[in-house]
C-alpha cells in the first residue's frame, strides 16, 4: 500500500484505538473488487509494519508505521495494542452454520466407524430428525442458551459475523422459533448473525410419504408467516435425491424469492442432481457443498458469479476421501467462500480448522482460504461493504493472531492463535 487511507481530520481528534507496529497486516482491500476470484485470491493487500486506528465501531487509518507517524506524531491514543511479531486480519466470516438446535449426537461417531453412510443414519431416525425431536422439545430460552455457548466460541476463535439456519424445527410453531432464537442472539451476543430459514432440510416424520404436502405447508404457511415478521434474509433447501428434489427445491425459491428473499442451496453433497445449474438458474447468492457438481453447472455458476461456500468439516466428519474440487472451481473463476457448516453431525466451532482442512484436503492456499473465509465470505452475504476487509470506512472486525504471518494460520492447527478480536471497535476477547 503507497499512501496511507486516513478519513477526515474530525475523527483523528476522536480516535480511540491504534493497533501499531503489526507485523503482517492482511487488509483484503478492494483493488480487485468483490469477490476476490482465482489468482486474485493470492494477494491479501498485506502491509508490514502496519498500523490501524479505530474511532467507535470504523476503521479511520489503514498504512504503515512511517505513515501513521506522519498522520498522528505525538498523538496520544487512549488504546494501544501492539502488534509485534503478530498477524492481524479481518475478523472471520462464517457464510453457512446450523447453531439453532438442542441435543447432540456424538453416539453417531461409532455408527459411522461401523461404516454407516449419512443416508442411512439419516434412514433409521437419527441423523437431522433425532434433532428435530430434541429441537421440537425444546424452550427458546434453551435454544437462545445453547447459541450463546457456541457463539462464546466461534467468538474466541475469531469469527465476528455468521449466517445461521433454521430447520430443526419442520413446524411453522418450531421454525418460527428458531428464527426468533436469532433475533434475540443477534442482540445479545456481540456477533452479528444473518438469518436463513431452512423449513426444507428434512422432510419431517408426520409428512413421510407426502413431501409435495410439506413442500406446500412451506410455501403457504411458513413463507408468508417469515416475511411479515421480518425473520429472515435467505430462504435455503437441502436438496438432494431422498431429501428435496429439484422441481420442489425450485418451487420453495422461487416462492422466497417471491417474497423478496435472497437464496441459498445445499446443492449435490451426495448425488448430482445437477445442483450448480439451478443455482445459477435460480441466480442463487451462494451454495453449499458441491461435491458432486458436474463442469457444466460449475461454468453456469462461474458467469453468474454465485458463490460456492464450501465446507471441509462435513466430508471430515463422514469419513469420505472426496472433498469438493477446489482448485478446478478456483480455476473456474467461481468465488470461493469457505465455512464451518457447524451442525450436530460437523461441529466446530473454529474457522482456523476449517481454514486448515481447506489447505490440507482441497489443496487450498492459505492465502485462498483466509480470502475464502473473509471477504468472500462476507460477499456470499451481500455483507462485503460493512465487513469481510480492513479498510476506511469499515466496520472495526479484527482479528489480532500470536502468529508472525498468515501461512502459520493453517499449518500449526488444532489450537487456537487468537489474541483479541475487536468487534464493532470493541475488544471482546482478551488472551493476553
Ligand atoms: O449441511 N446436509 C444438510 N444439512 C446439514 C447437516 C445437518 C445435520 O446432519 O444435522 C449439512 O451438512
Ligand atoms: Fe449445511
């Protein structure tokens, strides 16, 4: 970066917070535009020896040390954070997480050990509709406590904003619960949480047989009920043969989109049902899963610049050898995001994790999956103007890691790195 960016004077005289002498600045500015596509991904618009001032919840100075100097000699700073031998980065976008639910499911650990696929615990009773029982069963104020506990975490780890979803509740009561869950969430917990409603994960047990029934309860009942109450920005489909087909996942979206919903799709995790296509179709805003995505579809995606959020912890956590092809997608020109997919059969909490799958199992660079799980992932939430970069003007989500630069991020894993996280210019998590 040649000159400093530094807002009005005004601000300066306001300043609260200076994080100086950063080691490795990972800016993610906006010389590309957004999203950051293939080789783009490679270049962080890192800043060595970098300073970055923030007045309430914006960020006013991005530059080097000898620029802040220039800008802000004498100055005092009531905060001074220092950033020696440490790596700061925008704070963590998580594009695709399912935290709404009660009960776990750990004994599905030996199930799959004993060479059960996801169909076919899904098929006996447990997988999403063992949790859809505990879900229904279960009080907001339990749902809005267990949402703190995993927010706690994804917050010490570094994310500062998520979408979640419901869909373990399958009744209009039990999703409208669940979306309710987030409202109070999103208030209460310094992350900010973008709201999606799934009613079409499962098909629930007292609709086996009849999913063209649930699909209409959906679209009649549900939908409606959501927009007048405001509830959600994203209406999501499991679609997967078994689950949701095609015809019903369009007829859902297409209905959302009806009620002025953005829209998402769990697409070919399992099967290709031809997933990438309908996503481009139906100008899907991001995807999830794509394991099986055929080349036609990806192409599809690639020229209508739908995001393929991908998520390393599920096919972690089933035990397969295939993860979604990254690189050819990365070649494709597709905007890549990544995400944890936190749910009871995937649950993590930690996108360091995710960022290290991503390099270790889809040969992602680390560069492309910090990228990945930024400001492309704050892209796949249309949230890219507020967050996802650490540029004037933005919202103050950072991250401050006890690592010298960002190739540490995913090669030492399993721990955590994080020293503080600042959300909305507020330090909400202290390690040191
Ligand atoms: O994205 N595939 C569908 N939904 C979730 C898993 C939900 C569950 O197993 O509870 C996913 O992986
Ligand atoms: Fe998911």
């Amino acid at each position: 970066m040649s000159t400093p960016t530094v807002a009005t004077k005004e601000f300066q005289e306001l300043s609260t917070l200076a994080i100086l002498n950063i080691r490795e600045l990972v800016t993610m500015d906006s010389k590309y535009g957004v999203p950051r596509v293939g080789s783009q991904m490679n270049d962080l618009g890192i800043v060595h020896k970098a300073a970055v001032v923030i007045h309430k919840d914006t960020i006013i100075f991005v530059g080097t040390m000898k620029e802040f100097d220039r800008e802000f000699s004498h100055r005092d700073f009531p905060i001074i954070i220092n950033g020696e031998h440490r790596l700061v980065t925008p704070g963590f976008v998580d594009p695709h997480t399912h935290i709404i639910f009660d009960g776990t499911r750990e004994n599905e650990l030996q199930m799959k050990l004993s060479g059960m696929s996801y169909l076919d615990i899904l098929n006996s009773g447990e997988g999403i509709l063992k949790t859809v029982k505990a879900t229904r069963e279960a009080s907001i104020s339990k749902l809005v406590e267990n949402g703190h506990d995993i927010l706690d975490r994804m917050l010490e780890y570094g994310t500062t904003t998520i979408e979640t979803k419901s869909g373990y509740g399958l009744t209009v009561e039990d999703e409208i619960k669940s979306l309710k869950t987030m409202k109070i969430l999103d208030k209460e917990h310094p992350i900010e949480i973008i709201p999606t409603f799934l009613g079409a994960h499962a098909i629930p047990p007292e609709y086996a047989g009849r999913s063209d029934d649930y699909v209409d309860l959906i679209i009649s009942n549900m939908l409606p009920l959501i927009k007048e109450q405001n509830l959600a920005q994203f209406c999501d489909v499991f679609c997967e043969k078994g689950i949701f087909s095609v015809p019903q996942t369009r007829k859902i979206l297409q209905a959302a989109q009806d009620f002025g919903l953005d829209i998402q799709i769990h697409i070919d995790e399992i099967v290709d049902t031809n997933g990438a296509q309908l996503a481009a179709d139906l100008n899907a805003v991001q995807t999830g899963h794509l394991l099986k995505s055929n080349d036609t579809g990806l192409r599809a995606m690639a020229e209508k610049q739908v995001v393929a959020t991908l998520l390393p912890g599920t096919p972690f956590c089933m035990m397969l050898r295939e993860y979604a092809p990254a690189r050819k997608m990365i070649e494709i020109g597709i905007p890549i995001a990544l995400a944890t997919d936190l749910n009871p059969n995937c649950w993590t909490e930690s996108m360091q994790m995710i960022l290290a799958l991503a390099c270790y199992k889809m040969k992602m660079n680390p560069a492309e999956a910090l990228t990945a799980s930024t400001i492309n992932a704050a892209f796949a939430l249309r949230r890219h103007d507020d967050v996802g970069s650490i540029e004037v003007g933005k919202q103050a989500d950072l991250v401050l890691f006890d690592v010298p630069n960002h190739n540490y991020l995913p090669y030492q894993f399993g721990v955590n790195h994080v020293l503080k996280v600042i959300k909305k210019g507020d330090i909400v998590v202290d390690f040191e």
